[in-house]
C-alpha cells in the first residue's frame, strides 16, 4: 500500500501523519468551510 512520513519503521511524530492527513487535506482544499482546521479548539456550532 501507500507509504507515508519516513520510509522503513523509523517513527515520525505528528498530528495527522499518514493517510489521515492525506485525506484530510484533500478535503480542507474541496470544502475548507465544510471540513474544520485539526486545531481548531472550538467547536463547529461555535464558528
């Protein structure tokens, strides 16, 4: 399958590292009003 971050076992900390962050920033660029910021702290009824 696709491979993500540092090739071979070596750990790659991070926030939304891999397929999850591939994908969530696919979605930020189709909809960046529908899909909220990962860092976001407030809700999304509060913005």
């Amino acid at each position: 399958g696709p491979q993500c971050g540092t090739p071979g076992n070596a750990a790659t900390p991070g926030l939304l590292t891999g397929l999850a962050g591939i994908g969530h920033g696919l979605l930020r660029l189709a909809a960046p009003d529908a899909v909220a910021p990962v860092l976001l702290l407030a809700a999304a009824e509060a913005r």
